[in-house]
C-alpha cells in the first residue's frame, strides 16, 4: 500500500517543496524542510537499529510529535501513541497492553523510560543533529490490513484502552475528512487539541494528505481555553484560517469571550469530542459568525459529520455517516432498531478497528454480530441522521422510565449562579438512581448549597429531584478535558 500519510509528505516534500506544511509557534515549516526532518530522524532510529513492530512516542511539542510519528511510518513501524498528560500508572498499564520495547521521546519524558517493563530502545530528539547529511528512506510496501498505530481511548470510565487500527481504516478516515469538509491544497488549519488524540491527529493528517497548512502551537495548558483562544487570535490577525478545531468545552468559553472581545474567526469552526447541544452551536454561529460543523466519532473508526445547514434543520443532531459509511442503533442483542429509538450505536467492521491491545475480553464486548458496537446511547431519525444521548453509563432509571445525564445537564446549565456542572447518577437500593450535582458557582453573590439545590430542582420536571447539590471549585476531569465520571462519583461519596 504506497498510498498514505508519510507518501504524502514525501511527495509534497519533492515536487512542492517550498509550500508551507505546518505553522508552530511563530515558525513556518514548508515540506521540503519538514521531510529533512523526517529523514534526520529516520536517519538516527535506523543507525540504533530500531527493528520491532512498534514505537512509542511521547513528545511536548506538537511539531516534533508529528515528526516523529510520520519517521515511525516511513520505517514502516506502528505508532503508539501515549497521551502525554496521564499519569505514570496508566502509562505504564498502555506500554504493558501494547508490548512496546522502543520509544522516541524529549527531555520532558526521558523518565518515561523506567516504565517500560524492560530498559527500551529509545531515542530522545533533543540528540537528533537537524542538519546532518542524511540518506532518503522509502517506506517498506504495507498491506491495507497491516498495523498503522495504536491510538488510545479518552479513559473517561477509566484506563485509557489501546486501539488498534490498519492502514485501510486510517487512510480511509484521512480521505473521508479531505471529501466531507473538504480539505485541499489551499487549506489552513488551526487545530487547537493535541494530536495524540484521535481528533486532532486525524485532521492534521488528513490536511497535509491533501498538501495543505496545518497550525500546531503549543500551550502551557491545552486545557485552558483563555491561552488557546489568546493564540488563535493572535494568529488569526495576521493569517488566514479556513478551519479550526475545537471541543465544546472550548467552543462555549470562546462564545461568551466574543460577546465582549471578538476580533477574527476562522471561515469554519469543526467541534468533536463531547456533547454539544444545538442551542449552544448557534449561539456559537452567530457570535463567532462563522461556520460550525459538528462531527461524533470514537477512536474506533465509527463517526458522523454534520454539514453546515443541518443547523437550521436539525440543531441538535451530530449528522450523518461518513462518505459511504454506514452506521445503524441496536438492541442489547445486536439487533437494528426502528428511527427514533433510542439503541447503542455500531457500525461494521470493515470500519477498520481491530482490537484493543491486550484486552481480549473488552475486545469481545466491542466487537459482535460482525459490529463494532460502541458504548454511546442514541438514535437515528426518519432520514437517517444520528442523535446522541450519551454513553451507557450516563443512563439511569427513576419512577420506571430511563433519563440520560446529557438530558439534565442541558436543562439545568442556563441556571442563574452556574458556571458549569455535571450529574451524578448513584446505584441505590430502591432500583431509582440518586442524583447529584456538581456545581462550579458564578462570581456573583455566593448562595448556600442548600439555595442551589432549590434553584437547579426549579428546573427539573417531576418526577426528577437532585438530593444534593455540591459546590466544588473545579469539576474533574481526564486530561482530554472530559468530565472524569469516575472521580465525580467518588467525590460525590465521600461528601466532599
């Protein structure tokens, strides 16, 4: 298969070598520069005699992130790519599901190393001379069904899971986004997550496939949306922005900053990730004035994309499936569903998945009926596009009928005095589940928690009640920025 990612640069890096292929904090990087940094790279690891199947990587700056992924392609390796904001235990859980003995790494992660269940072979970029003389490195031919890397899943209910996927998945996926948004030569792309996460590697795949110009800064905190909104302005002053890439988290803070400050925006906005409702995204629309594009997808290869218009039509749906995806809801029992039913959402699985490393049992749970079936609750409409409730976990029984958390959490988060919140559901004895909220409060006139209670209740219909409402400075979350669910209920527990 000589079609792919690292083809791509290399091609560009030959016959339009002079284009510029990544923006990275104030350097401008064209593809004929960003292949000789490949080529130096893929240089060192063939002289350390890099030769098993797969190579972790863990690197602060996007930019070398990036160069060392595609130099693990050339090589014709697999990418494991470590999310780079877990702690040392759940790193080291991820190195003992996927088996990998060779590492590529900076300063910041040369401690990484005694994770390893034996001393890797590992290379740090800080050693790479950019300037040697270095030889060209054709990646060996890769089948359709060969290894493209191991991704990782968000960890929200726990331990992030390795994701395996094929060359045919990923390739597929990178073309699917070039169509649908549509990316071309012409692009630029401010992507504002890491690209450790599927998301934000898939999209700045798929813009360079095509030859385009992706936007990789740095933030002292990828979570922290006042430096993130700072940078994309600043860089938005002096270039153009066709795309830009955010979660919703982001996207709601960068509406309520254009309420006072709005300076520029980019042509379109894509928001994946987390739930976002329909309100929310023409708000969005209207105070960015922009395009907001929404796409649903897990790491798994399952996804849908909105387009433009469906905002006006059907607010809150995430879209519809890919270029010639299919994507269906079913029963407990694998069985398809009639429209507006609610069903856990799947696809097949020529979607590309293979299984998640070392987890066979997990493995099973996914894949069934020849479906990857996955943990999200929704439902198609007449005309076959996709509305998501929320994921398993956050659905929960009372007086006999099921509610999601996603529900709740849109009806209570316009209450006077809430910054934000989330829900917690708990298991009790009486088959109804127990609710709770966790409530970051406003700068205004501090209320008691027993006054919140009252007010967010107000806004719930019979037979719904919160039996408490907690007030916490800040609502857990995983390092993707998702509500850590897990954390949340043990906070809710321990009454603290």
């Amino acid at each position: 298969m000589q079609f792919g990612l690292s083809e791509s640069v290399a091609h560009w890096g030959r016959y339009r070598p002079d284009k510029p292929a990544v923006f990275a904090n104030g350097v401008s990087l064209s593809y004929g520069q960003l292949n000789a940094r490949i080529e130096a790279v893929c240089s060192r690891l063939v002289a350390a005699t890099f030769s098993g199947p797969r190579i972790a990587v863990a690197v602060e700056s996007k930019l070398e992130m990036l160069i060392a992924y595609l130099c693990v392609l050339r090589l014709g390796k697999s990418i494991v790519a470590l999310n780079s904001g877990l702690k040392a235990e759940a790193v080291r859980t991820n190195l003992d599901d996927t088996q990998t003995t060779q590492f590529i790494h900076d300063k910041r992660f040369s401690t990484w190393t005694k994770l390893f269940r034996s001393p890797p072979r590992a290379l740090s970029l800080e050693d790479v001379d950019w300037t040697a003389k270095w030889q060209v490195h054709c990646p060996p031919e890769t089948r359709p069904n060969d290894e493209w890397g191991v991704l990782f899943s968000s960890g929200t209910t726990g331990t992030p899971k390795g994701i395996e996927r094929d060359h045919y998945s990923m390739v597929t996926e990178f073309i699917g986004w070039c169509l649908e948004l549509p990316l071309s030569r012409d692009t630029t792309f401010y992507i504002g997550r890491p690209i450790f996460y599927t998301g934000g590697l898939v999209l700045t795949a798929s813009t360079l496939l095509a030859g385009g110009t992706v936007v990789l800064n740095d933030y002292a905190n990828d979570n922290d949306s006042h430096s993130v909104w700072a940078d994309y302005q600043e860089f938005g002053k002096h270039h153009r922005i066709d795309w830009a890439f955010f979660v919703p988290d982001q996207l709601r803070k960068f509406t309520d900053f254009a309420r006072e400050r709005y300076k520029c925006s980019a042509k379109n906005i894509l928001v994946m990730g987390a739930p976002i409702s329909g309100s929310e995204k023409l708000r969005a629309r209207e105070r960015l004035r922009c395009g907001i594009v929404e796409s649903w997808g897990n790491s798994e290869s399952l996804g849908t994309i909105t387009d433009p218009e469906d905002l006006d039509t059907r607010p809150d749906s995430v879209g519809r499936p890919f270029l010639t995806d299919e994507l269906i809801v079913v029963d407990e029992s694998g069985k398809r569903v009639p429209p507006n039913t609610l069903g856990r959402i799947a696809g097949g699985e020529e979607a590309g998945f293979a299984q998640y490393s070392g987890r066979p049992d997990a493995t099973r749970q996914v894949k069934q009926c020849q479906l990857i079936i996955s943990d999200d609750i929704g439902y198609l409409d007449e005309q076959g596009y996709l509305y998501v409730r929320g994921r398993e976990q956050e659905l929960f029984i009372v007086a006999g009928r099921t509610y999601s958390v996603r529900d709740l959490e849109e009806s209570l988060g316009s209450t006077p005095g809430v910054v934000e919140l989330t829900v917690v559901p708990l298991e009790s004895e009486g088959g109804d589940a127990t609710l709770c909220a966790l409530v970051i409060q406003d700068a205004g006139p501090t209320v008691s928690e027993s006054e919140l209670l009252q007010r967010l209740n107000d806004k719930l219909p019979f037979p719904l009640k919160l039996e408490r409402a907690m007030k916490v400075s800040a609502i857990p979350k995983v390092p993707s920025g998702k509500v850590d669910k897990g954390t949340c209920a043990k906070l809710v527990k321990s009454g603290r």
